[in-house]
C-alpha cells in the first residue's frame, strides 16, 4: 500500500469511528440533554404555582366583590337576577309585575341578543325610577323600548297604566 491509499484509509477508518462514537455515545447525551432542559422548564413552571395560586385566588375575590356590588349572583341565570331585582323593588313599591315572558333569543354573526320582556302596573314615577335603577345601577342591559298604556278597570271604573319594558343583553358568541 502506497501513502495515498494509506490516508484514505485512515480517512475512511477516521469517518467510521466518528460514526460509531456518534451513534453510541454522542447522539444519547444530545438526547438527554433536551430531556434535562424541559425537566428544568417544568421545574421552573412548578416553582411558580403556589405564587400563581394565590395570585388567582386574589383575582377571584376581586371579581366576587365586583359582582356582588353589582348586585349580580353568580349562582343562578340572567333571568332569575333580573326577576330578583325587580321583584325586590317591586316589594318596596307599589308596583305589580304583570307578565315576566320568556327571553327572545336572536343571533347576528357572533353576536347573541336576549331580549327580555315583561309588563308593568303602577304609577309612572314609580315605574321610571325602576327602569333608571335596572339601566344605570344594575347593568342588566340595555332598555331598548318602553310602551306605557293607559287602562280602565270596568268593574271598578277606575284606570291605571301599565308598561311593556323590553331589556336586552348581548353577549359574544
């Protein structure tokens, strides 16, 4: 064997080696390394936890207590808060709900929109001091039509008004 053939061959024998030294030793420890990082990632992530609890359970009290200034429970629907509330001011008054309808239901896009009726009777100060109060104080929604109706009592000839109030609320799909 003459020198040339004699480097290729070391060439060659150096290649195989690097392979083999790959394979077997080189190629585990790369692995072990990714797995030793995302261990280390993972403890990171593990170490905040407790901090990151309490950090939620802080968040939720404020949210409870911006609820319950509201005046909204969490418990229960829409429906049942919104009857809640006017029954409540309802009892202080003398005003009488009439008809409490099912919400309406419609969507538009990604937009849901419940409409939500119901009847009224009493006096019209008493009436618009509980539509101001569901509109600005609550934040239940939305009044989007008021219709007040003057009406006679034939067996007592007497007359008293009654009002239709539709309250809307839209939320996101």
């Amino acid at each position: 064997m003459n020198l040339k053939q004699k480097n290729i061959a070391l060439f060659i024998g150096l290649l195989l080696l690097f392979w083999i030294a790959y394979q077997f030793s080189f190629s585990n420890t790369f692995m072990l390394k990714k797995q030793y990082n995302s261990l280390k990632n993972e403890q990171e992530l593990f170490a905040n936890v407790s901090q990151k609890l309490i950090q939620l359970k802080q968040q939720n009290v404020y949210y409870d207590s911006i609820l319950k200034s509201k005046k909204i429970s969490t418990e229960s629907s829409f429906q049942n808060n919104l009857l809640r509330t006017i029954t409540s001011f309802t009892d202080t008054t003398n005003i009488k709900i009439i008809t409490f309808n099912n919400p309406h239901i419609f969507k538009v896009d990604n937009t849901i929109f419940n409409t939500f009726s119901f009847t009224l009777k009493g006096s019209f100060s008493r009436i618009t001091q509980l539509i101001y109060q569901l509109e600005q104080n609550y934040k239940l929604g939305k009044i989007i039509s008021v219709n007040f109706k003057k009406k006679k009592n034939y067996r007592r000839k007497n007359y008293f008004l009654e009002c239709t109030v539709l309250l809307q609320q839209v939320e996101q799909e």
